[in-house]
C-alpha cells in the first residue's frame, strides 16, 4: 500500500512576524524583510523606493546598503525567505512523491492513487488559510515579469517539484521523466492545480464562498482529481472516489 500525503502535519508558513528561527524579527535586517515582502508584493520591484523600504522598516536608508548590498539584494533576500519557509513542504513533497511512484512500479491501479492523493494534499496546503497571500503575488510578478531572481526560483523551487511530478507523469505512460512531451505534460497538469491556489479570488467568487472549509476542500478536490488523471492518461482513476486509509 503506498503511504498517503500529508502536506500540513506543520504550519503552512511561520508567522509573518517571526524568523525562520521562530524568534520576533527586532533587527533591521529583519525588518526589512519584512517590508520588502509586503511593498514589493503590491508595487513591484521597479515600484518601491529604497526610501519606501527604509520607512516601512523602521531603518535608516543606510541598512539596506549594509544589509543587502542595495535593493536588488533586499528582492533576492525576500524570495530566499519565501523559499526557505516553504522548503520544509516541498522536500516533503519531493520526497514523498519519489517513493510512492518507486513504489506503486507499473501498476497503473497504484499510480492513479498516488495521483490522486498528490493532489487532495496539494490542495490541503496550497488552499490552507494565509499560505499564499503576499507570497503569491510576489511569485505572480516574476513569472510575468522575471527578474534575476527568477534563476533561483527555477533552481531551488519550480525544477524540483516539477522534476518530482515528471516522474509520475513517466510512470503513468511508461515513458522518460525527460522526454519534451513529458515536461510539457508535468507543466499542464500541475498548472491545473496552481490555478486554485493562484487565483483564489475567482474561485471563491465563483463559487459564492468565503473561505475554503474542509468541506469545500473535498468538493474541489473531487472535481479536480478525475480531470487531474485524464490528463496523465490515467482516466478517472480506480479509486480516485473511494476513502483509503
């Protein structure tokens, strides 16, 4: 039996006001992590001054010079937070997701349920109150508009997960993790879920709902699974409507 995905056994993101050591952010670097997460989230970077930064933070306009280097450094040191606080659910998934396809092999039965179950944890975190917020629309604007900070989010974030997915993806069609065809189908599946998470607002609106409770949850997460499959050429999945333990 493959182990199913737990994304949430912690917290989605530490608090907003503490470090990755869990400890308040009192000093200027901190602080101005901090600020740079919230400005640059709703201005971009090219839309914030290093005066606006200094400011928000609570510094003089020297310590971003001292601390960083300039903004450019602050932006980068402000992805790095993100990624960092986020490494402990993507390793997670990463690591997961490897063993579960190692172990289901060729059985197809075995690998829609890893499927399956790769999306009802993905939704459970990616959907989770206050996972994304200024996040996303940080992450939004570099995929709209890379910056030199796009390097990193390809290489530490996007590649992983997608490299991950790209081997079930492989193991549902029998062919390489590697092939052309098999990224571009990775991309296309993924994107599916993404899509919640990303435009959370259209959803919600759609829907008529104010939040996602655990009951929404698995409406979404039931509407999406069978579509999810079909696209690996899984079809609707044996067990993809049936509980597993």
């Amino acid at each position: 039996m493959v182990q199913t995905i737990d994304l949430i056994s912690a917290k989605a993101t530490p608090e907003p006001t503490r470090s990755r050591s869990g400890k308040q952010r009192h000093g200027a670097r901190e602080r101005l992590i901090e600020a740079g997460r919230t400005l640059f989230a709703e201005a971009g970077f090219s839309g914030v001054s290093t005066r606006a930064l200094a400011r928000a933070a609570g510094v003089n306009l020297s310590a971003i010079t001292y601390h960083f280097g300039g903004k450019s450094g602050l932006y980068e040191a402000v992805i790095r937070d993100f990624l960092d606080e986020v490494a402990t659910h993507r390793h997670h998934l990463i690591d997961w997701l490897s063993a579960a396809v190692a172990t289901a092999g060729a059985d197809r039965r075995q690998i829609a349920n890893v499927a399956a179950d790769f999306v009802r944890g993905f939704f459970a975190m990616l959907l989770s109150p206050g996972f994304l917020n200024d996040r996303a629309q940080i992450m939004l604007r570099e995929l709209h508009n890379p910056s030199a900070a796009f390097d990193i989010i390809m290489r530490e974030h996007i590649d992983p997960i997608q490299d991950a997915l790209a081997e079930l993806a492989a193991a549902a069609s029998g062919r390489s993790p590697h092939e052309p065809e098999i990224k571009l189908l990775t991309h296309a599946a993924l994107g599916q879920l993404l899509a919640f998470g990303f435009a959370r607002p259209v959803v919600l609106a759609r829907m008529g709902w104010q939040n996602f409770t655990p009951e929404r949850l698995n409406q979404v997460t039931a509407a999406v699974v069978p579509a999810f499959l079909a696209s690996l050429g899984l079809g609707r999945g044996p067990d993809c409507d049936e509980g597993r333990s």
